[in-house]
C-alpha cells in the first residue's frame, strides 16, 4: 500500500528527472533546463500538498467517483514513517528545492540563449 500511495507523487519527479537524463544523451542542453523548470513546478505542488498532511484542509479528488473514500496521500506516508509531525519542514525542504531548480532552470536557459545569440551574431 505504502509503494501505491508513493508512487504518483514518485511518478511525477521522475518524469522530468527521466527527460534531463533523456535530453543529455541527446545533447540538448536548453530541454535540460527547461526539465528542471519542470521538475520545480512539480515539487512546488508536492509541497503544497505535503504542507497538507496534517490539517488535511485541501479539496481532494478522485476519479472514481464521490462515494469512493479518499486517502490523503501524504497524511498516510509521513504517518506511516512517523515523521507527520514533519509535515511543514519537508514542505518547506521541497520548496527550497523547486527554488532551486528553478534557478538552475532559469539562469542555464538563459546562459544558453545568450550563447546562441552570440554564436549567430559572429
């Protein structure tokens, strides 16, 4: 159950972490970037719903229908790791991370813009 409830979250890093690993073998440099913006917004949500666990005030939904219960995903992983009382810290770990991310995302894309003018103006 607990690899279940993890693995959207899990998903959803890891397709743009799988995309920079991707573009690197094909040595496109400005997809890296734009994967790492990426990634950002994605822990930028995580983070928002991780804040979530414990005061479990967010709307969730499902696709399953209303009469479906609906586990809040990160109420029942920090619960199960005993860290629920660590709700805010990881949130705020992970958007200090998206923040990151984002910088690299912003200050590589534009380093690689100012390269290309430059290569075209010469």
């Amino acid at each position: 159950m607990f690899l279940s409830v993890l693995g959207g979250t899990l998903f959803e890093c890891l397709v743009p972490i799988f995309g920079v690993v991707n573009f690197y073998r094909q040595r496109d440099f400005f997809a890296i970037s734009v994967c790492f913006g990426w990634l950002s917004t994605v822990l930028f949500g995580v983070a928002v719903y991780a804040a979530d666990a414990r005061a479990m005030e967010l709307p969730l939904v499902t696709p399953f229908g209303l009469d479906t219960p609906v586990t809040h995903d990160w109420n029942y992983l920090l619960s199960r790791v005993g860290l629920l009382e660590y709700d805010i810290v990881l949130a705020n770990i992970l958007r200090g991370a998206a923040v990151i991310f984002m910088l690299v995302c912003l200050i590589s894309g534009a380093w690689l813009l100012w390269n290309m003018r430059d290569n075209n103006g010469k």
